[in-house]
C-alpha cells in the first residue's frame, strides 16, 4: 500500500520543518508501509500541479494534516477539491486540530474518507492495516468516516504515555537543507535550524486554547539529546527550537534538561515555549548557560482582571517579575499579547501597549491580535451558548475570515470602537520598532567610522 503525505504550503519563503507529518511518515513507514512526502509547501505547486502528480503516480492513501485557521480551512479544501480532480480514487485522510473538534462536518466539508482524532501515529497505522486487510474501520480507535451517509465516531484512542516508543521522524524524506534554513530569533546567519519536541501537552487551561487531551508527556533528556545529537551529525543543525507547547512545565524540568545539555557538551542556540511562574533567575541562568537565546511567552493580557477570566493562571506581578528576570539574564522575550477576551476594554489595549513599549528588546516585530475562539475552545462553547457563532460552519464561513480581524467581539466596545483602538495601537508598536531599527543601524554606522570596524559587512542582507 502507497501513501502520500502532503506538506501543504502557507506561503513562507522558507517553511518551518512539518515535523507532526515527519512522526506520521516514520510511523507509517516502521509499519510496513511505503510512505512519499510532497513538499507543496517548499516548492510552491499550485494545486493543478497535485491533481498531475496524483494522474502520474497511482496512491492508495493521501494524508494532510492543520492546525485551525481561515487559511488553513482554505487551503485544506482547495487541495482535497484538487485529489478530487485526479483520475484515481483515493482514501482521504486528514488530521490535526482543524478537523479533530468537529469531524462531521469537515467529513462533509471536504469529502474526505476519514478524519484522524487527536495523536496520529498509532491511529494511521491501524487505520492502513485496516484497509490492508478489509477489516472494519469501526475496529480503529480515533477516526471518524461516513458510512451510508451515516456519521461514524469510533472510540476515544488514549494517548501515548512513552513518547520514545514513537519512532524518531523521517528527516530523510524531507529536503532538509531547506528546512535548516528558516530565519530563527536571534540566530547567526550561518545558524542551521531544526524544530524538536520536549514534550507533549500542557497542564493549563486556557478559555482561549483548543487542546483534546489533558495534562503534559515529557520526552527523557536523553532521548532529546540522542535525536539533536543525530541532527547535528547528519544534518550540521546549530539552532534547536524546542517546538512544543511549553518546555517550561515545571521549575526542577527546565533545570533537569538545562544541566543535561550543559554536560553533553553538544553545543546548540535554542529556543523554547515558557511560563513566566516559572521564570525565576536561577532556571534562566542555567538556560541562558545552556545555550538559550530565546523563550517565547504567552502573556495575552497585563489586565489582572482579563488575565482572570481567561484562565491564563499568571497575574501581571508574575508576567513583570519574568520578563524583568529573562532580559536581565540576556535572553530576549517573545512578548505574545491578544486582545478581546471576555470584558477587556480600552483601559487594558492601553496597558499591554504600554507593557511592550517598556519591555520588548526588539528581536522580533510585535503586534496585538484579536483573540479567536476556535472550535474546540472553552471560548469557542461560550460564544456558541451566548449566540455569538451558530456552529462549525458559520466560524469558519462567516466569522474568522482573517486572524488580525474580529471573530467575535467579547468586549465591552462595539466593534467600531476596536477597530478604531486596535490599528492606532499596533501603529504605536509599529512606530516603536521601526525607530529602534533606526537607532540601531545608526550606532553601526557612527561606531563603523569611529572604531574603522574592518568586520563591518554593510547594511544588506549577507
């Protein structure tokens, strides 16, 4: 049996390495089955040039997989119109958080063959052994299918406690000296990149984020290691980004993986996904010693109030104390804010405005968005209870057209009011950003003339 796996394309210049398709490819393929990767999303195809391939190369099964979002409910639909087109008949299969809230309808939505609920690489593998052997799906846990127009939810799968049963993903299948070279915070440009999971999961429950199953799965730090020490071998890789949900579950984990990267004696920049209760100095030296460059926060709101209502489990003593503890460590910030959660009002657009003036080092273009209720959210029940969304289809039809627009306004302004308070807002950060630059690449040129720097390289891209 002949599966394809699409790695569809959102438009970067240089795409961040799929590396849930990479795990699925490897299961697949550790089970007995020939798996090919199309890298729409490297080399640009446009989706007749999919409907082509698939005339020339006779599959069996096709996999494509997103996260929830207008442009990827968009793009999924456009290459499953464009598999339709193909003269061979194929079986459909899509996962990820796109689909996994509500499978009936993008069934319906995309004409698919089936939906993939929550972890794959277990699932993927009965499912072809299913298909392999005619077997009945109902067998398969954690899929979703019509059958005589009829909906079919098999059972809930658990997920996988021992991620290092798992197999390592494909990276041989990928092109990854495109990969490598994604643009990564505070990387040198001679950095050659790679994402890599810690972990699975999350302990918190934000109103605001869409997450199936509960609680976190760390991977082993040698297990970590293993597989970073195989991507710097095979592959040069100098800049880890730890990719999943949060590195940072706990104060004595971050230590633990910190001190074991310390004694490997790899030597790697990284990044990661933290909490900012658990930033204290201590943990940041260690991650600043270990290579750390980089940790991104979810701070959402500097509203104690707003942080309150939407479960965020921080308050702006917290988000301040952090901040101050992982500049002063020399480590940059990502300053992650959303507006218009529950009750938020002018009064807080005007506090996280004045937070990121203060305390943004720049390493990255920062700007406030409108918060989503994606299906699947605590967020996404209220607004269905309070009328704000009718359902699945009316979300993704009618109400998230574009992630900087309103979904729904759970504010206390009406929707002129925060259309007119979000764009002067984020023209302040904008302002901001561009006179740091400014000042910036003044100082290089006042110091290239004063000191007769030798190194100096210009002001272009090298």
């Amino acid at each position: 049996m002949k599966v394809l796996l699409i790695a569809y394309d959102n438009e970067s210049e240089i795409s961040f390495f799929p590396v849930g398709l990479a795990y699925i490819a490897s299961s697949i393929r550790t089970g007995g089955y020939y798996v090919t990767i199309y890298n729409q999303d490297v080399y640009h195809y446009p989706e007749e040039h999919l409907t082509q391939f698939l005339d020339d190369n006779n599959f069996d099964v096709i996999g494509v997989g997103a996260c929830g979002g207008y442009f990827q409910y968009r793009k999924i639909m456009s290459i499953t119109n464009a598999i339709a087109k193909s003269k061979h008949t194929h079986f459909v299969v899509i996962g990820g958080h796109l689909v996994s809230s509500e499978p009936e309808y993008f069934l319906r939505k995309f004409h698919c063959s089936a939906i993939c609920i929550g972890e794959g690489e277990r699932t993927i593998v009965d499912l072809l052994n299913a298909l392999q052997s005619g077997n009945s799906l109902k067998e398969v846990q954690g899929i979703a299918f019509l059958e005589n127009d009829g909906f079919i939810q098999t059972e809930h799968r658990p997920v996988i406690q021992d991620l290092d049963e798992i197999p390592e993903p494909a990276y041989d299948l990928f092109p990854i000296d495109h990969y490598a070279l994604f643009p990564a915070v505070n990387a040198k440009s001679t950095d050659r990149f790679m994402p890599v999971l810690s972990g699975r999961g999350c302990t918190f429950t934000c109103n605001f984020c869409y997450r199936m199953d509960k609680g976190f799965r760390p991977r082993p730090a040698e297990s970590i290691l293993r597989e970073i020490a195989f991507l710097q071998k095979e592959y040069n890789i100098t800049y880890i980004d730890f990719c999943d949900e949060l590195l940072m579950s706990s104060e004595k984990r971050t230590l633990e993986l910190c001190k074991s990267f310390i004694d490997s004696n790899l030597k790697f920049r990284w990044r990661c996904n933290g909490r900012l209760n658990f930033a204290k100095p201590e943990v940041l030296e260690y991650m600043k010693k270990s290579g750390c460059v980089f940790i991104n926060y979810g701070i959402e709101s500097v509203d104690d109030v707003a942080l309150r209502k939407m479960r965020k489990a921080l308050t702006v003593e917290q988000i301040i104390t952090g901040i101050e503890n992982t500049l002063a460590v020399g480590i940059s910030p990502g300053l992650n804010i959303i507006f218009g959660n529950i009750g938020e009002n002018q009064e807080c657009l005007d506090k996280d405005v004045e937070f990121l003036l203060k305390y943004d080092d720049h390493a990255q273009l920062r700007t406030i968005r409108p918060v989503t209720p994606y299906p699947g959210s605590p967020l996404y029940d209220y607004a269905i209870k309070n009328g704000f969304i009718k359902n699945c289809e009316d979300f993704y039809e009618n109400k998230h057209t574009n992630s900087d627009l309103l979904t729904v306004n759970f504010t206390d302004m009406t929707d002129d009011e925060f259309y007119a308070a979000l764009p002067k807002a984020n023209k302040t950060l904008l302002y901001s950003y561009v006179e740091k630059l400014k000042q910036r690449n003044i100082s290089l040129l006042d110091s290239l003339y004063v000191t007769l720097d030798k190194n100096f390289r210009g002001f272009r891209h090298t």
